[in-house]
C-alpha cells in the first residue's frame, strides 16, 4: 500500500532557525482528500485481496463447505488432508522442480542478453544503433504466428528441451527499451574517467555500469522471474511428456478439470471433476514463492521502475 | 519478443466457443495446405503391397489381434486430470503383451488438448494416432489434406464394419460424411442412443407432497405447482449449464425439452431439422414445435414455478440454491447426481435426490441422438508407413472388436475386474473402484491401472454401456432403452465455400434465435408477436440457409445416395 506519509510537502526548517516545530497544519480539502484516497486505496485493497483470501479459505475447507458456498474469507469445516494429498503426488512435485528450474534458467538467459543488448543500445556513438533498435521494436508488433513459431522451434530441434522455453523468449522487447533508457541516464563522465584509468569496455560495463544499475538489475529480474514462472503457454506447446511440464501446466488442467466437465450433451468421457479445494491448494502452492519473494524486491522494483521512466 | 506475446495470449479460462474453434480452425487449415502440400492422400485402397510389415495375414471379427513384430506408433494421449498419465499404467504393459505394439505417446493437458492437436496437424508434426476428435473437428484439416479419408480402408478393419452392419450404424456414419462421399474421423460406435441428460428431483419433497415421479412435462409442470404452492416464496426449478453454448441458457433442459416437443434446442440446438413429412429441411428456430416448447418454458416462468435467472446463472449459483433447499429441480446427468447433488444436499435432514425418467412430450415416448462418439483422425503420412495395415487393424482391434473394448473398458479378468458383462455377472475386483461402483475400494481403475481411460474406452454394446451403471441408473437406463430412436436426418454436407457462407449466416442467426427465444420465454416479448419473429429470421437469412442446406441435400443424393 502507498504510504499516505510520502505525499505529504516536505517540511522545510528556516535557516539557522531553532528546531521548533514549524509544522504546516494541512488544510481541510487536503484532509478530506487524504480521507478519500485512504477509502478508495483501502477499496481497492479489499477488492484486490478478496479473491486471494478466498482461495485461501477454501484450501483449508471441506468441499461440501464449498459446494453450498458457506466459504468466504474463513475457512469452513476445517481440512488438511487436501493439502497432504496434493503433496503427496510426485508429479506435481515434479512439475514444480522443473517451474523452479525454467524460471532460474530463463531469467539467468534472459538478463545475459538483455544487459546485453541493452548496453550497446545505450551508446550514441554505436553504428547501426538504429537498425539494431528497429529489429528489436519490429518484434513488438509483429510476429510469425503459432504455427511457424512452432515449426521453427521443432526444426531447430528445441522441442522437449529447458530451450524450447528459455531462448524463443530470451528478450523481452519492453524490458530491453527501459533498461536502455536506464544506461542511458547514467553520466557518460563516468565511463570516461574508467577508460582513461585503462578499463576495458568489458570492464566498464562489469565494474562501473552493473554495479551502478542494482536497482533496475533488480526490477528487471524481477520481471522476468514472475514472467516465467506463470508462465505455460511454451511449455505447453512444446513439451510432449508430463514430466517436463511446468506446475502452472498441471494447474491449468486441473482448474480445467473442473470447468470441461459437462461440455455438450455428449458425455462419453466421464470426465472427473476436480474438487474446488485441491484447486485452491494447488493455487496456494503455486503462489506462495512468488509471494514471498515479492516484498524483498519490491523497494527495488518501484524505485528502478521511476527511475528508468523518469529519467529515460 | 515474439513468443513473449504468445505466453501471456490465451489466458482466459473460458470455454471457446465452438465459432471461436471453428475460425481458428479454418486459419489452421489453410497453413495446413502450405505445410503438408498435399502429402500422400494420392494413392489409393487398392496398393497395400509396400505397407504389411507386421500385419496379420487373417484378420477377422473375433481374433486377437497381434502384431509379426514389435511395431511403436506415435499416438496423441490426452491427459485427464482426474487421472493424469502415467507410463507406468498397467494398460501400456499389457497391451503391448496383447498385441505386440507399443506407443510412442505425445501427452496433452486436457485444459488445450484442441489447440495442441491444430497446432501439431498444422505444422504437419502430429502423431499418427489422433484420438479423442469430436465431429466435426477434424473436418478443419481436410482441406490440407493433413488426415486420411479413413473410409477408404475400411476393408482393413473388419471389427468396425461388423458393428456397423450389426446395430445398422450407416445413417449415423452418413452424418460424418463430406461433400465428396468420405469421412475422415473413426467415431466410436455405440450401439444404442444413450440418455443420460435429465432432471433431478428432491424425491423426499415428492413423498411430502404425496405426488409420483411425474411420466411427461405436463406432469412436471403440476409437480411444481404443488411445489410452489408448498413453498410459496421459493422457485422449485432453478436450472443450470448455462454457459455452453450454443442455447441461450438452461441448455441442458431446452436440449431434453427440444426432443419432447420434436425439435432442436439448447445445447443440441441444429439450424435446421430434418421434415419427414415434407421431405427436406426447415429452420428449427421457427418451427411450430419450438413455439411449443418456448410457450410451456414461458408458462413455468410466468407462474414462477422456474427461477428466471436459471438461464443466466453460473453452475455453482445453481448447485447452492438446490444444496440449500432453495430449489427442488435441476437439471442432471448420472455423474453430477453422485458427485455433486447428492454431496451438496446432505446437510438438509432427510433430503433425498433422484434423477427421473426423461419426462415425455408432445413427440412421444422417443429419444434421438447420434450413435457416434468422438474417435481417431489418422495422420496421412502414416499410408506410406510400411506399417500401416498393421496399424488399421489394431485400431480396428482396440477401438472395435468387442475384446478390445472390454480391455481399454474393465482391463484385465481376474485382476481389475470378474465374471462376464454378457450375462450380467460382470463385477469390479474388490480393491478396484470406479465411480460410483466399489466406492471402498482403494485402487482407482483410471487413476492406478489407465483403464476406462477416455482415450480408449468409450462406445460399444448396451450391455458393456449397462455394466458401468449403478442399480439406481440401470433403472433409468431401461425406461430410456424402451423408448424409440427417432432416425437421424439425411446427410446433406456442404462445400467448402459454402460452409463459409453458411457460418456467416449460422452465427447472426444463432445470435438472434436465442436472443428472443430468451425474451418469450422470459416474456419480455409476448409471444403473440411469434410470425414477426419468424418474418426477422427471414430478414436475417433463414430462408436463403435452409436452401442451400436442402440443395446440398439433394446434391449428396443424386452424387451419393
């Protein structure tokens, strides 16, 4: 939540002044505009939250509580055994191995080549600067499609490998423009005095620029992480064994468990139907590294966000 | 980048809609010519000389089915979440004991199985065992010629011809039939209509009111007054399955309705229905007999007997009034009853729950439906496979003969299951559990063993259908077998460019029909103004459609009949 402190105008001391309390009463529509925002911010809060807290009762309730709906924000006719059945099946684990295995492969790529690219994007004096940002935009708008996306990765032999995931996203077009914009905002004096002191243009980006960009590394590890650890779309389409799906696969098929059940009349496959409450663990499970993760990250990813639009 | 667009594209869970499928389908299709340029849908039934490595010389309705040698075929397998694939399944092990083939498989999440399939087909990589395509899927990669014209090697498959023949299953296959006389799909073959699409009842209400289970709608129609006249501040039907398409709502009841009143509905809801007296095709949506139907809709929601918001309704909306005593009525198939309604109504004291007899209507006492289940498209490379003789008749085996079917069904006798299903001795092993049968077993049949897996075990006898029943649906299984089976309409299909057209006008029309349908019976619109409704049907090219579905009648007729 936004702390409601930070908009408050900064106090400013007279000069050689003592430090008496010069405090500046807020005026009343600025009071009743705190109170609105505080309403609608907690408003969106609520509605934000809800759904969450709401999977999350209903992981630890009977699913005869969630058939009649009785479950809300507090678990009903409490349950654990959902849970331990969840965890006892090997290949969810297995999944989730391999979500934390693509995630980690696929931002260590993805970060590689997108300071990368970045990088050199970032300097002015580069020929072809151009060329080389047109390539990359040209990919924002337009793309080969389903199928030749597909046959590409299949001829190149990538399907049923971590790469068939980690490459075809490697760079992602709107992350590569705000980290260039970022190394562009630092002061070229710097790099200068680097090569003046004999550093290497390699050795300028690894000891000045990375150590200098923590906050937008950060935010953009960030992005990707998340990115690839919800994500299924690739995973689906090329990987050909269950055992080298992600976990958001294995979700996705349960919740459509539920959902496909009772497609038109013709029944002939008595599809079973997945109970609401191992839906919601299997939901709760997945969220939770992310979630955890999040907090610590979070003071990077709002001050390298402003930091990359306003200064790029 | 590019892919970074598709990972994020398809996020909505929703189910497509069968145009949304059908538009992405026909895109397929068209990549699908570019992609396979035709490949291998030249030669013909009649040279089988290069293609007989591992085929049995004599192959006939009875024998076990067993290949010369070891053959691997590459197979698309759908992966059930309530029973995920597991290489380990007993079924792999023993059919490979059985008839010497093994498969190489491609396992798909139920939750895109389409998709994957279209895309595979498309890009000319799919498996050469395609299973699990509902009609008319596959009629989307004909055009490419990326699946065979399985009709033409139907000679290879004797298990298949000998049910065809035996349950006079030719006017069912006809609907599967294209323009030029082929079908491309092997559907699983059922030997009779099977209802199993209903409406459930609080029978303890029933008792309390000292009514009987009502035998036709008119039936129903006093059963929930005197419902309502018991509860007066309560709706006693509240109905559901209202987001499927293609029905304006409450799909499942207008679809039982619809054959009541001898028409279509719902979520079986056709453009046009086949006129035996006058010999050829009308458009359903401005039938007398959907008048009928919309009227008596009308009638329960006007003395408040139906729940209006039945047809707008999430499932889980429906499921809560009825499990809390809301409601008395809902609509059900045999699963739901077990699985959810009878769960959700236990905490109501003395609550019980039955799903009835279909109740009859104006048509009689009948039921309709096709015979044909979903089935297995076969990639057209596989003709050029040195083994593809081998591979039709152990399709033939598997998906047809009558020991195949009771393998992939039950599995194997002794160990997952005893007696026979011919003579009803038919049982379960006492660890094994499926569904509502043996529930104290420990060992799922799907889940431990990957038999009755959807994939391989759907269609065949009445009595191997019978033996999956508990006694309480066997019960309604044999009210519905004594009803007639109403023939199915000619096969009239359409050409390529006019099933374009035909699209185009289905999809305002289906819009408009079930737009109003949903206002008479809601009686925003009186139904006094029925011929203006039927004058916009024309406006909106009823006619024009329902003419060139009885040209292509009468084309396939003169060509084919």
């Amino acid at each position: 939540m936004v702390n409601i402190s930070m908009l408050r105008p900064e106090r400013k001391a007279a000069p050689g002044a003592p430090p008496a309390r010069v405090r500046i009463r807020p005026g009343r529509g600025y009071r009743v505009f705190q109170v609105v925002n505080a309403l609608v911010l907690t408003g969106v809060v609520v509605v934000t939250l809800y759904p969450f807290i709401n999977i999350l009762a209903q992981s630890f309730s009977s699913e005869h509580a969630i058939e009649t709906g009785r479950v809300n924000l507090i678990p009903h006719g409490l349950n654990l055994t959902t849970y331990k059945t969840v965890m006892s099946d090997s290949m969810f684990w297995r999944n989730y191995r391999n979500t934390v295995e693509y995630t980690a492969a696929a931002t260590f790529v993805s970060m590689v080549l997108t300071t990368c690219y970045a990088y050199v994007l970032s300097k002015k004096q580069v020929k072809g600067r151009g060329v080389l940002i047109g390539i990359a935009v040209f990919t924002m708008f337009f793309n080969g499609g389903l199928i030749p996306n597909y046959v590409l990765v299949s001829q190149l032999g990538l399907r049923n490998s971590i790469w068939a995931i980690v490459l075809p996203n490697a760079i992602n077009v709107f992350n590569l423009l705000v980290m260039k914009a970022f190394f562009e905002s630092l002061p070229g004096e710097l790099e200068e005095a680097a090569a003046v002191d004999g550093l290497s243009t390699y050795g300028i980006l690894w000891r000045i620029v990375l150590p200098l960009s923590k906050a937008v590394l950060a935010t953009m590890i960030l992005f990707y992480a998340v990115t690839y650890w919800n994500s299924w779309f690739s995973a689906f389409l090329y990987m050909d064994r269950s055992e080298l799906f992600p976990v958001t696969v294995y979700l996705r098929n349960i919740i459509a468990g539920a959902t496909v059940g009772a497609d038109n009349g013709t029944a002939g496959d008595t599809a079973l139907q997945i109970a609401a409450n191992i839906q919601a663990v299997t939901i709760v499970l997945t969220v939770i590294p992310i979630l955890t993760v999040y907090p610590f990250i979070q003071r990077y990813f709002v001050s390298g966000v402003m930091l990359g639009a306003v200064k790029g | 980048m590019n892919a970074a667009s598709s990972m994020n594209a398809p996020s909505s869970m929703n189910a497509l809609t069968r145009r949304k499928i059908l538009t992405a389908a026909a895109g397929i299709a068209t990549v699908a010519v570019a992609g396979c340029g035709g490949g291998g849908s030249s030669k013909t039934n009649s040279d089988l000389s290069g293609n007989r490595v591992g085929a049995m010389d004599k192959f006939g309705v009875g024998d076990q089915f067993k290949a010369t040698a070891p053959i691997t075929f590459p197979i698309m397998v759908l992966s059930n979440p309530g029973y995920p694939y597991d290489a380990k399944w007993l079924f792999w092990s023993e059919l490979t004991k059985r008839t010497n083939i093994s498969f190489q498989p491609t396992v798909v999440p139920l939750s895109d199985y389409n998709q994957k399939r279209s895309v595979m087909v498309g890009a000319g990589n799919a498996p050469t065992i395609i299973p699990k395509t509902y009609h008319p899927a596959e009629e989307a990669f004909i055009a490419g010629g990326a699946i065979l014209p399985v009709s033409d090697y139907l000679d290879l498959m004797p298990n298949f011809k000998d049910k065809v023949a035996k349950w006079n299953l030719q006017g069912d296959l006809d609907q599967l039939r294209q323009a030029d006389g082929k079908f491309y799909l092997l559907p699983g073959l059922h030997q009779d209509v099977w209802a199993d699409y209903s409406i459930a009842v609080r029978t303890d209400v029933l008792q309390k009111l000292g009514l009987s289970t009502p035998q036709t709608w008119d039936d129903v129609h006093s059963m929930l007054t005197a419902m309502k006249a018991a509860h007066p501040n309560q709706y006693p039907l509240s109905d559901r399955w209202s987001s499927t398409p293609p029905g304006p709502g409450a799909n499942s009841l207008l679809s039982v309705l619809g054959t009541a009143y001898n028409t279509q509905a719902g979520w079986t809801y056709q453009h046009s229905t086949w006129d035996a007296n006058a010999g050829k095709f009308v458009y359903t949506g401005a039938m007398d007999q959907y008048k009928q139907m919309v009227q008596y809709l009308h009638t329960l929601v006007s003395e408040k007997l139906m729940d209006p918001e039945s047809f707008t309704q999430s499932d889980d909306q429906a499921k809560q009034k009825f499990a809390t005593g809301q409601s008395f009525v809902i609509s059900a198939n045999a699963q739901e009853v077990i699985n959810s309604y009878r769960k959700g109504i236990a905490s109501i004291p003395g609550a019980s729950v039955a799903k009835i007899p279909v109740p009859i209507g104006p048509a009689g006492a009948v039921k309709v439906g096709v015979r044909t289940e979903n089935g297995v498209m076969i990639s057209s490379k596989a003709r050029n496979s040195k083994n593809f003789v081998a591979m039709m008749q152990f399709i033939d085996w598997l998906w047809y003969s009558d020991a195949g079917e009771l393998f992939a069904k039950w599995g194997i006798e002794g160990t997952t299951y005893t007696g026979s299903v011919e003579d009803g001795t038919f049982k379960l092993a006492p660890d094994v559990t499926w569904a509502g049968l043996n529930p104290k077993g420990t060992k799922n049949l799907q889940v431990a063993y990957g038999f009755f897996n959807g994939v391989f075990a759907y269609g065949g006898s009445t009595k191997l259908l019978d033996s999956q029943f508990p006694t309480e649906e066997l019960a309604f299984q044999n009210v519905m077998n004594s009803r007639r089976t109403l023939p199915l309409p000619p096969p009239h299909p359409l050409s390529a460019t006019d099933r374009e057209q035909a699209t185009l006008w289905e999809t305002t029309l289906l819009d408009y029909v079930n737009q109003q349908t949903l206002q008479f019976i809601l009686g925003r619109r009186p139904l006094s103004q029925w011929d203006q409704y039927v004058s916009e049907l024309k406006a909106r090219n009823a006619q024009q459609y329902i003419d060139m579905i009885n040209k292509a009648y009468q084309d396939y007729k003169q060509k084919h009949g």
